[in-house]
C-alpha cells in the first residue's frame, strides 16, 4: 500500500495510550513511504498521526468539506489540502486516494467512516483492505456487536472476516498487505458503478 486513509477521532479522548499509538501511526507510515490521507484537522487523533507523519517528512493529503474548514483548524502542514463541496465528496475522494483504510478511536463520524466503507466492500464496490487498530481494546464491544450480528442473521460471516484486526500497528499493517479480497457479489453488474 503506497497510501492509506485513516479514519479517527478529532477530538484526543482521554487515553494517553490513543494518543501515542496515533502520532506512532504517522510516524511509521512515513518510514514506510505510505502517505496518510484523512480529514485534514490538526486536532484530536486525526492531528496526532499527522503530527507523526510531518515530523517524519511523510506525505500527507488532507480532504474536508468546505464547512467544516471554518469549525476545525486545517493543518498547514499537509502535502496537498482537497476542499469538497460536502461530506459524500471527501468520502468518495478518500477512497480514491488510498490503497486501503485504518480505523482508531473516535466517535460518531469515525464510524460513520468505517460502516460506509465497510458497506461498499461488502457490496463488492471495492476490494481495498480495511483494518481497525484496537488500541488498548477500544473496539472490543464495536467486535462484539458485529459477532451479533452474524448469530442473529444479519451479516454474514465472511463480511465481518473481511475487516481485519490488530492491536499493533506492524501487525495490522502486515494483516492489510496480506488481505485477499472477497469475490464480487454474482449480482453486481460492475458496468453500473
């Protein structure tokens, strides 16, 4: 992977264990020329990998809707800044940059980031790997939810097994690079993408 959207929090939470696992995040990425593509912000989580992408010399593209500019500070120090007119069109152009994508901790819009991209997998309109780096635990209740889901009929085992899992970052990524993709669903007909 030459480039990985990160999905995260913009806000730090309180687990200084978060915190550092995230600036570590950036940091390995640029030792492995892999350059961040996420939400722009010099704030929470999301500022933190970037702060460990920047004090490393990695690359990083920053996308975020036109207004939210006004509400978050936009880190200066990103490679290359994509303003959208909304929040669909970050989404969709984060895709495009990346060659997979990472979760951490966050809130409400990380998971909105992860059940969407997940969903468009899951539908076969993509074949990247998604990881989530459970850091001290974090997503272990979000993991177990999903494991629901599958015993009550609603999502298939195959689904959950495409989102792979690490508490280290080495690990995810060695997982995200390893990832075989699903087949694409018999239904889909790729000329309507």
């Amino acid at each position: 992977m030459k480039s990985v959207a990160v999905f995260c929090g913009s806000s730090k939470g309180h687990d200084p264990d978060i915190i550092n696992e995230a600036y570590l995040l950036g940091q390995t990425f640029a030792k492995r020329k892999i350059d961040l593509v996420y939400g722009a912000s010099k704030l929470g989580i999301m500022g933190e990998v970037a702060r460990g992408v920047t004090d490393n010399k990695g690359g990083i593209i920053g996308v975020i809707p036109e207004f939210l500019m006004t509400k978050e500070i936009v880190n200066p120090d990103v490679t290359e800044l994509i303003v959208t007119d909304n929040m669909h069109k970050r989404k969709v152009i984060m895709y495009e940059k990346s060659d997979g994508f990472m979760v951490l901790p966050g809130g409400f819009g990380t998971m909105d980031e992860f059940f969407e991209i997940t969903t468009w997998g899951q539908l076969g309109l993509h074949t990247k790997p998604i990881g989530i780096l459970n850091v001290n635990g974090f997503f272990d209740h979000l993991l177990d939810y999903c494991k629901t889901m599958v015993s009550r009929g609603f999502l298939k085992q195959e689904n959950l097994d495409a989102v792979v899992v690490d508490d280290t970052i080495d690990g995810l990524l060695e997982k995200m690079n390893n990832y075989k993709p699903l087949p694409a669903p018999k239904w889909l007909n790729k000329e309507r993408l």
